[in-house]
C-alpha cells in the first residue's frame, strides 16, 4: 500500500538516461537509424512521442510507404530502397501481404524489441534541449504521460527524425518554413501564390460492409455543405484510407503550431464526406457500410526543413547531380500540393518527375550550427522544391539509415557529424552502408575484408539466355510494349519474335537506350523498323546495325497497333523485364510527361512494368545468346541490376545449382552473407494494397553452405529475405565453400546478386 499525507507540491518521477546516440522521433526514419546504429554496437535511446511506430506509415495515420518506385509509375527501375527499409518491407509483403496497418505496427515494434542495444520510450515527448555551449548539445528532456516519469537523457550525439524538428528546433538549430522565391537557387518550379507556402495535413477513413443496414448521423462539427469540397463528385465508396491523400488541409496556416486546428478542419471535412455517402441517396450500396476508422492525428507533410551545410534543390534531382558525399538517393517526384487543399479548384497535386534517381549528400543531413546534431526524414536540408520529392517515407527512411551508420562511425572516431567529410571517413561511411545492402547509385562497394575478392569463383552452370520461351500467351498491342536488354559493350544479338494478325498491317519497333546511361528513360532513338504483318502468324527478325559503346539496357519497342498480338513468355529471370508505356494517374503519369518550357522539367515518356501476375516478357529468341549473368557477378560490389543484372544465374536446366569459392589456402570464416532477388521493381506498398504474392518470384528459398569435406555449415529452408547474413558459432577452416541453392520454380531460375565471406 502507498500512502502520502498532503504536501504543498510534488515532482514527477524522474529518470536519468544516457547512451551513444539519442534519436528524436519513432516514425521510419527515426527506426531505420535507431536499428542500423544498434546493429553497430551503439547504445541508442529513440525517443517517439506516439503510442507506436512507424509515423504516417502506423495504424494511426495509415499511409502506404513509397519512395523511389513511385507505384512502379515511373522510369526508376529496380529502385526500391535497400539495406534496412528493404528487410522490413520484404518481412511486411511476407507476413501482412494484405496490407493491415495493425500488423505493421507489431512488425517495426518487433525489429526495435529484437535490438537490445535500443530503449525505446513511447508516448515520451521531448520538451527541452540543454546544451554544453552554443554548438553542443548534452542533453534533452521528455516526458511520458502514461507513466507520468520525466526522462533526462544525454548522449554525445543526436538525430532529430521527429518530423517537426523538435530537437532542432529547441536548440536553435538554422531552419526554413516555407516556399525560397525562384531567385534564391535558380529553382524554375518554386511555387507561386496558388500553391502557398506549405504542403497541408490529411486524415483518413476506413469503411467496412456489416452485410445489414446501418445509418450514420453526424456529428455537429461535421461540414454541412459537401458542394464547398470543390471535387466533392469524386466521393466513392470504393475509395477509403491512403487513397483519399488529396482530403489536404492547412497549406495557408502554421503547420507545427495550428496543428490541432487544422486536425479539426479535417474532422469536419472527413465526417461530412461520410454523411455524403451514408445520407445523400448517391450511394445505394453504402446502406450496409459503417465507418470502421477515422484517423485521430492528421498526416503532416510538411513544416520546418533544417539547414545543413548542403541545401538539396531541384536542379540536383532533375538533373540527377553527382556528389562525392551521396549517402541515399531518391526518385518520388516534385510533388507539390495546393495551399488550400481539398478546398482549392486545383488538382490535388501538382507532379513532375525525374528522368531516374538522384543522389543525396551526406551534408544535407547534419545541422550547420549545431555540431552534434544529424537530421533525418522529411526535415533534412532542402528547398521546398526538393523536399516536394525527398519528404516520402522510403526516402525519409533511408536517409535514416544512412544517419545510424554515420553516428557509429562518429562515434568509433570520436568524431562530430561533419567531420566525417574526410575523404576516407566518408569512404568508410559509404563503404559501411553499401554491406547492409544500402544501395547508393553510381557507387561500388570496395571491401578488402570481403574473402571472396581474393577467392576463385566457379558455377555448375550459367544461363546463356537464348531465348525467353514462347508460351501459349498472345497480348494485343493496345499499348506499345518493348523488352529491356542487358547489353554488353559492342553489338546487339539478332533477335526473333512472333506477332499473329487476322489482317494485313505493320509494326513498328524502335531500339531505344537511355540518353544517361544508368537510367531507364529510353529518350534516345537509334534505330526504327518497320515490318510487314501478314494474316496468321509471322515470325519477326529483328537485326539491328547499330553497336553499343558502353554496358548498358537497350529497349525494343513494339508501338501500339490493336491489330496485332504479341506473344509473350512465362519465364522470368532476374535482370530482365518488359516495358509498357501506361498510363498511372496516381502518380500523374499519363504516358508522356510534357511539363511548360519554363519550369525546369524534362519532357519524356514513361514505360513502366505491369504488376504481376501480368508484366510478362515478351517472348524472344537471341543470337547470338545474352551473357550477362557470371558467377564472378557476385563479387562486384552492385546489388541490383544497374547497366547490368549484376547477377550470377544458373541455367534453368541445372538440377542442382552450386556456386564454388576456392583460395590458395585455408581461410578462417566466421560470417557469410548472401543477398538474393527479392524483384527490386516491386514497390511493395505498406498498407491498403495487396500484393500478388508474399515471397518474391526470384527469391531462392532454399539454400545451403558446405565446405570443402561436404559438411554442412549452414542450412536455410523458406528464405524469403534479401541479405541473410550467416555467423558461425566457430570460425570455419577451408579451402573451398560451397553454396547450393533451389530454383524458385520451373519458370525462373536460380539467381544470387553477391556473396561476401568474413574472417570476424
């Protein structure tokens, strides 16, 4: 029993935390750093002021992650983000394909619990920041209201990923709010009055059939006059959750301090878009629906962007700028919204993509002024114009990674986030990331500690691809569709395919690559034919004159004519893929991109792959054969196919497909680490939409490890992870090291991206 007597005033229960780095916000980016900085030996303490994790991507707000892949709706391929944001979509797709928010809470609450290097405080609000001297800080201060416990924590270093930039904030770290005129960077696309000076918050709402009637009366609250939501027509029943994005409001006001005000502006507005559909008479088969959801916290967007020693600008994401110190990258498009939202006559967004992905420096995020202090998410340093693209939840997340590796490297050479621009600190920075999987566009992993680098690779066999067998699918050409082609460096193989029509015409095929190469924008046109197309089936050659100077992906293009079919192949393989130029009106992709002259924006057109279970290649025979997929790929140092699939892939004959790794003399290993094909074009959306499969296609479920004896070192079975990363209790001795994998299915073959063999 407790029992006090009256006393004047108490104190709340206080605790004293200290660690190697405190992170400020659980949302993904402030997870992604806290579990990649853990996994490097670092004491984190992350800080989240919410019941949960994940920010606008929890059961609270409800968002779909996306970044680079943009709903596959534009020309970023193979572009989902890796190391840690991969390893909890992929885990994500495998256990919660349906997309229910809830789960994905337990997922991300579940990879913090794993980490024992993290103390996680939740419902924990930071409210003060105490500093060491002007540029230092040395401790925050939070509160938890469930526990009513104080919490004073220290920490060396901190990462503020809290969303507003409440640590920076307080301790008076340089930040903007708000839209930079065109004059201040050159940006042609900053915004004019229209668009305002922020991006607003949205709140969601799911629905659910109880298969009985059920009324709704709204609350008092409620807008009273659907007609003042300008798009109000577009109301359906069909739509609920993330895609109702565009029910946006607060771009005119405050959006850290109006925040409450705002949320009950979208209250009104959400109930009153239910009683639309329950009490309109519009929608008859709303009469068994009942709300199942409202969002409680509204969604922000956007509020302060922190300056760093590198202010990201648009010119750097269209035209895809190189920097010594790229750490991540992104590729969601500048997506601007209209100040008044779902109240303004506007569409909801206002979209222009980039050619490919571009890269993100390392200075960027870290504070100018407070020398102790990174930044990740949506308030890393960039112009309103860039955060338009790096403000989504993968990108965030990643910039999250890339914070949690600079603080252990911080740490281990006792070291201030800036510094880290040493030449081969930021090496070893990179370096670091690239082994989690991470990957940064246009770098090479160089790992001297990597065994594999100094061993003899060998196979049972490699896919010479011949051809990608025909089947007994024939596609009319109601949309043009082309074939990408891993290309070596000279001349293109002779190519046949089969095209049936019920009257004469013609096809049109263009070869096509990408003017930069790298990215999969077939802008460059090198050759053009056009074929006589008779009734019954034709078989079609294709010889093209025209040689390639560099390793790169060529695109044939088959132009839309509805009176001819294609047919298509049910063989996939790892690094090739077909092409459609679709339309995608969720990411204002209407197949060709033709932006006003004076924004400084690219016109092109889009080709994007189809979802599974369609998106098939187009059947083709090559001759000579495609040889791109060596076994000495898995020592290259890329994880994904780039100018090439970057991929050892067994022939689909071989019954038993091996890998051999062969040294001199013994080597001592402690740890191997593999990463497969988990199809890095798949965007894998977080909620709401569901996915046609939960292990990807390409991923080799089974394999195992053996040394030179035959004994087994390691067995793996149902694998559906990208990187499995394997440490023996005892370090083995050998001379060789055997990896045997299971293809996936009859139809795809055997693939492995990289095999790294450690002593420690």
């Amino acid at each position: 029993m407790i029992r006090e007597t009256s006393v004047y005033n108490r104190s709340l229960y206080q605790v004293s935390m200290t660690g190697d780095l405190v992170v400020a916000g659980g949302g993904l980016s402030g997870v992604c750093c806290a579990i990649i900085a853990a996994r490097q030996g670092l004491k984190v303490i992350l800080i989240q002021d919410r019941p949960v994790l994940g920010g606008n991507s929890s059961s609270e707000v409800r968002l779909w992650i996306l970044g680079a892949t943009s709903h596959m709706g534009n020309n970023n391929r193979w572009a989902r983000e890796g190391g840690l944001i991969d390893e909890l979509l992929v885990e994500n797709t495998f256990r919660n394909a349906e997309g229910n928010p809830i789960i994905f809470d337990a997922i991300l609450l579940d990879k913090v619990f794993q980490e024992k290097n993290i103390t996680l405080l939740l419902n924990t609000a930071i409210y003060r920041v105490d500093k060491e001297n002007a540029g230092i800080i040395s401790s925050v201060s939070a509160f938890c209201s469930q526990n009513q416990t104080e919490y004073k924590v220290a920490a060396p270093l901190f990462c503020d990923a809290s969303g507003d930039g409440i640590v920076g904030f307080l301790s008076g770290a340089a930040f903007r709010m708000g839209a930079e005129s065109k004059e201040e960077f050159g940006e042609l696309f900053a915004p004019s009055e229209e668009y305002g000076e922020l991006l607003g918050h949205s709140i969601y709402f799911y629905s659910k059939d109880t298969g009985k009637p059920v009324t709704f009366t709204p609350p008092s609250f409620a807008l009273r006059d659907i007609t003042k939501i300008p798009k109000f027509k577009s109301f359906n029943t069909k739509d609920f959750g993330c895609k109702l994005w565009w029910i946006e409001y607060g771009g005119r006001l405050h959006t850290v301090r109006d925040t409450e005000e705002i949320k009950w502006e979208l209250w009104k507005v959400v109930y009153s878009v239910w009683d639309y559909i329950k009490n309109s008479g519009e929608f008859p088969e709303a009469d068994t629906l009942t709300l199942e959801w409202m969002g409680t916290i509204p969604g922000k967007r956007e509020s302060r962007r922190f300056e760093g020693d590198y202010i990201l600008r648009q010119q750097d994401i269209i035209q895809q700028k190189i920097h010594p110190d790229a750490v991540a990258y992104g590729g969601w498009s500048i997506d601007l919204h209209p100040a008044d939202g779902v109240f303004s006559e506007k569409p909801g967004c206002n979209q222009w993509h980039p050619k490919g992905v571009y890269q993100i420096p390392y200075r960027s995020l870290y504070s100018r002024n407070i020398y102790n202090l990174f930044f990740a998410g949506r308030i890393i340093s960039a112009t309103h114009v860039a955060f338009g693209s790096t403000r989504v939840m993968a990108t965030s997340a990643y910039t999250g990674q890339a914070v949690g590796m600079a603080a252990a490297i911080a740490t281990n050479n006792k070291a201030n986030p800036r510094d880290l621009n040493r030449v081969d600190l930021m090496k070893e920075l990179q370096n670091a990331l690239l082994k989690t999987g991470h990957y940064i566009p246009g770098l090479q992993l160089v790992d001297n500690a990597d065994l594999v680098k100094k061993a003899t690779i060998r196979s049972t066999s490699t896919l010479s691809l011949k051809e990608l067998g025909e089947s007994s699918l024939w596609k009319p050409l109601d949309i043009s569709a082309g074939q990408l082609i891993p290309i070596k460096a000279g001349s293109i193989p002779a190519l046949e395919l089969h095209a049936y029509a019920e009257v004469n015409t013609r096809l049109d095929v263009e070869l096509r690559i990408s003017s930069k190469n790298g990215n999969y924008t077939p802008d460059l046109i090198l050759e053009k034919k056009q074929l006589e197309i008779h009734p019954g089936r034709n078989s079609i050659e294709l010889q093209f004159e025209r040689r390639m100077e560099e390793d790169c992906y060529a695109f044939i293009l088959l132009l839309k004519n509805p009176l001819i079919r294609v047919n298509y192949s049910e063989k996939r393989v790892t690094g090739i893929l077909s092409v459609f130029n679709l339309i995608n009106h969720a990411v204002s992709n209407y197949g060709k991109q033709t932006p006003p002259a004076d924004i400084g924006v690219d016109s092109f057109e889009f080709w994007c792959p189809q979802r599974r279970p369609q998106g098939h290649n187009i059947a083709m025979r090559f001759s000579p054969a495609v040889e791109v997929f060596s076994a000495n790929n898995v020592k290259n140092g890329i994880d994904r196919p780039t100018l090439q699939p970057n991929a050892w892939v067994a022939d689909w004959s071989d019954p038993n497909p091996q890998l051999f790794f062969e040294w001199k003399e013994p080597q001592e290993i402690k740890r191997v680490v593999v990463l497969f094909d988990t199809d890095y074009d798949h965007p894998m959306e977080s909620v709401l939409m569901t996915h046609p499969e939960a292990v990807m296609p390409f991923c080799v479920r089974n394999f195992k490890l053996q040394d030179e004896m035959g004994n087994v070192l390691h067995y793996k079975k149902d694998n559906y992870q990208t990187l499995n990363s394997i440490e023996f209790e005892q370090p083995v001795r050998t001379q060789k090291l055997i990896l045997t994998v299971e293809h996936p299915s009859d139809k795809i073959p055997a693939a492995v991206f990289s095999v790294r063999c450690y002593s420690y």
